[in-house]
C-alpha cells in the first residue's frame, strides 16, 4: 500500500469544523435537489416546450458539462487553494439556475443546464476535496457518509416537491430556488472556510483539460449517436468515434509532458485507481443514470401521478442512506473498503435482475423493496472510489484524483442516460403499433395518459415494460463488471491517525 505524510486538518476547532461542513452538504443539497426535482418535471416542462425527442438532453447536457469540467476543478483546487475554486463554483451554479428559470425555449434551457453544469462539476469536487482537508482518512470516511443524509433529504423532498412546484408556481420555480441557497452558501463559506495556500507555483494544463473535455464529448455524443445521426454506425456517428480516439492520444501525449498534469498519469500505476475508475464508471450508470428512467417507468407502467411516483424515491433514497452510513461507519472502524464494493455491486445486480421480472399490476410494496434494495446496494459503495484514490494519492494531487473519480461516475451517468434512451426508443418502436388510438406513444405525458382508457393504459405499460426489459439487463451487465473489477482489488486498511 502507497504511504503518504497526511497534513493536519484544515481546521482544528470541532465547532467550526462542523458549520464548514453544514454550508458544504447545503451546497451538495443544491445541486442533487437539482437533479431530482427536474427528474419529475420533466414531462411537464415537455408539455410547453415540445420536443418529446430531446427529453434525455436536458438530463445529458447537465452532466456532460459537470464531466467535461470536473478535472480542470480538482487541479485548480490543488494549484490556487480550494476556497475560491468552490465559490466560483457556486456562483456559475446559481447564474446557470436563473437562466434555466427564464429559458423561453428547449434550446435555451438546455444551453442553461449547460451553465449550470459548468458550476455543478466544481461544487461536487470541491466538496470531496474539500473534506480531505477537514478530516484524516477514516473520519473522512465517516463524514462523507454523512452526505447520504442530503441525499435522503433531496431524494425525498425532490420528486415530490418537482411535481407540486410544478403544478402550483410553474416549472420555472424548481431552478429559481435555487438562487437564494446559493447566496446563503456563498456568504457562509466566504467568512468560514479557511484559504490555505498552496505550497507549489500555479500551472494550469489548459491543454490537457481541452483535449480530456473533447475526449468526454465525444463519447456521449456517441451515447447519442441514433439520435443524432440516424445511427450509430453513421458517417457522423464514425467521425465522433476517430474524433474522440484522436482526443483520447494526444491527451496521454500531452499528459506526459505536462508539469502540472490535469490527471496525472503517474496515478495509473497503483492499479487501485483504475479498478476504481472502473467501480465509478458503472456506479454512476446504474445509479444516478438510472433516476430519471425509474422516474418514466414509474409513471408509464403503474399510472402513478408524478407527485405520487416521487413518493416512491423515499425507498430509492432511504435504501442509498441506511447502506452508504452503515458503510461509512465500518470503514471508519476497521479501514477496509474492499468488501463494501462488493457487496454494493453484488445488491446492484440483485435488484437489476429482479427488476426484469415486473410486470403490470405487480403491487406497488414490491417494486418499493426492489427499489430499496437497489438503494442499499448503491449505498454501500457510495464514497468507496472517493475514500480510496484519496488514499492512495499524494497530497498535492488529491484533486486531481478525486476529480478524475468523480468524472468517471458523471462520465458513466451521462453515457448511460444516452445509452439507456436509446434502448427505449427502439423498444418503443418495435412493440406499440398495435396500440389503438396512440399515435405517438412518446408524446404520452402522464396527464394524457391518465385520461385514457383502462384498456389503452394497460397496453402502453405492457409496452413500456417490455422497452425497459432490454435497459434493465444492460444496467445489470454494467454492474457485473463493476463487481468483476471490485473482487480484482487489493485488500489495504486505511491509516489509522493523521501524521501531524
């Protein structure tokens, strides 16, 4: 196991310590709130602006900006201190919301979600990066399980409150509130949080980051490729692919010559951290890709309302909040990590394969334990890919490491999200022409469905459930080898005091 000299926290007194990290997880509420309140709305923001066909974009465009960002964040952070990176973060955040809020357009909103993804990318590496200052290894651990909590809370309150702002203030709202948590977190961590200079002289690879944020692109503009070029072995699709390649060798090119590298590749040779981008990679996939598609399943296959389907999110949460702080609390005690990535991916594709079992009409305390169990398996191996490259990463490239993890589970969420539209789209084609009186079943938004007939609605959620078959053992393929890549890991305990 790689040793390193850890530093004394970056801040000594417990009281303040805990206030740091209360405008932290605000912050983190912020942004996954973010994600879940836009999941349930959706269909409705669909139903005034059109373009059913660009449902997935709004989810992508988010994320593709928060992975195409997300390393330049870490190394900022390591190179010109934490402090301001996390408020410049903030703020483009809160600018990207009150954008989204006036989008008069599809297109303006997504450009918006863009923006705001440009901020989101910083607040979640920033916060990790953050927490490796405050806290020694183990506690570290234990503090980042902690943020399940906000998740509980922004899963709970999220699809709930998505569908009743959207009813009661209009869509717009879900983005507006964002305004006033962020300028509480921008005040807070401007007069709170400690500015530890760095001990190296800033160099940025601009290089580097341009040419790793094309490389990105470029594969989930592949994800999209049905859709954007008619096919994914289009003359367009091709040129994504070459693009990318050439993106993908001239960043290891330039990597190795950097003096500051944006993720430097001295990293890849403990191959901990790769086994981890692995875990990540599909972690993301099979857990924040899978939202907004458990959110369309919901609503098609068992005529709940978006109010009502959001409820079901508790399960979803709740199972990520009871497996990541039971995780979090064993790994600060006994320092081993390994066995939680195994069992995180064992549950995953436990519940991934159950799920291909539903059919109409299976009653609703069922699919709640599914997803519960789903949720517990996410849980366990929340922050082991974080809590390990932190480990195994020296000091001044902690960042740089926890960003290129982080990117690694967006990257997955945001190729899966495309991956798994396409699955539903071509299901969707093959098995709804016999549907009576639906011309169009994806323009069906769950206020249209629920004036249909007993009959029609029964039709269209044996279709969608026959669509999400096919997604839901891809997702469960996608978490095998997340659990392939996790039996292949090193067995290391984390130290157990820092060194002062």
């Amino acid at each position: 196991m790689d040793m390193h000299v850890t530093p004394a926290p970056l801040v000594s007194n417990p009281a303040l310590r805990l206030t740091l990290f209360f405008f932290l997880m605000t912050a983190l509420f912020m942004a996954t709130l973010d994600n879940q309140i836009v999941a349930t709305a959706l269909p409705t923001i669909v139903g005034e602006f059109g373009q059913m066909e660009r449902f997935g974009w709004i989810g992508s465009a988010y994320l593709l900006a928060t992975c195409a960002v997300m390393p330049l964040y870490g190394k900022l952070g390591d190179l010109f201190g934490r402090k301001y990176v996390m408020l410049a973060a903030v703020t483009i955040f809160t600018l990207g919301s009150i954008a989204c809020g006036l989008a008069v357009s599809m297109n303006t909103l997504i450009a918006a979600r863009v923006l705001q993804g440009l901020g989101g990318g910083g607040i979640m590496v920033s916060i990790f990066s953050i927490n490796a200052d405050l806290f020694e290894p183990r506690e570290r651990a234990r503090y980042q399980s902690y943020s399940s909590l906000v998740l509980m809370a922004s899963g709970a309150v999220g699809p709930v409150l998505g569908g009743t702002m959207s009813d009661l203030f209009g869509w717009r709202s879900i983005f507006l509130i964002n305004i006033p948590i962020g300028i509480a977190v921008l005040i807070g961590l401007f007069f709170f949080l400690p500015y530890r200079r760095p001990t190296r002289r800033p160099t940025i690879d601009y290089a580097g980051a341009l040419l790793l944020a094309a490389a990105v692109t470029c594969v989930v503009l592949l994800g999209d490729g049905a859709e954007l070029f008619g096919s994914l072995f289009s003359l367009g699709s091709l040129a994504i692919v070459v693009l990318g390649a050439v993106c993908a060798a001239t960043w290891v090119f330039v990597e190795r010559r950097a003096p500051e590298p944006i993720v430097p590749l001295t990293l890849f040779r403990n191959p901990t951290f790769s086994l981890m981008l692995v875990i990540s990679l599909a972690s993301g996939a099979v857990g924040i890709g899978m939202v907004n598609y458990f959110a369309l399943y919901l609503q098609t296959t068992t005529g709940l309302t978006p109010s009502i389907a959001g409820m079901l999110f508790i399960m979803l949460t709740g199972g990520i909040v009871c497996g990541s702080l039971t995780a979090g609390r064993l790994i600060s005690r006994s320092g081993r990590y390994k066995p939680f990535a195994i069992l995180s991916a064992s549950l995953t594709v436990m519940s991934l394969l159950i799920f291909t079992q539903i059919q109409p009409g299976t009653p609703l305390y069922i699919i709640c334990a599914i997803m519960a169990l789903h949720g517990i398996g996410i849980g366990f191996g929340q922050q082991v890919p974080i809590v390990a490259v932190q480990n195994i990463a020296a000091r001044g490239d902690v960042g740089a490491a926890t960003g290129a993890v982080t990117l690694s589970r967006m990257g997955g969420a945001s190729i899966a999200i495309s991956i798994y539209g396409a699955i539903i789209a071509a299901g969707l084609a093959r098995g709804t022409t016999a549907i009576p009186g639906i011309e169009d079943i994806e323009k069906l938004t769950p206020l249209v469905l629920s004036t249909l007939p007993e009959a029609t609605r029964q039709l269209v959620a044996e279709s969608y459930t026959a669509a999400f078959l096919p997604l839901f053992l891809t997702a469960g393929g996608i978490a095998l080898i997340a659990l392939i890549a996790a039996i292949s890991l090193k067995a290391v305990r984390l130290p157990q005091k820092v060194v002062e």
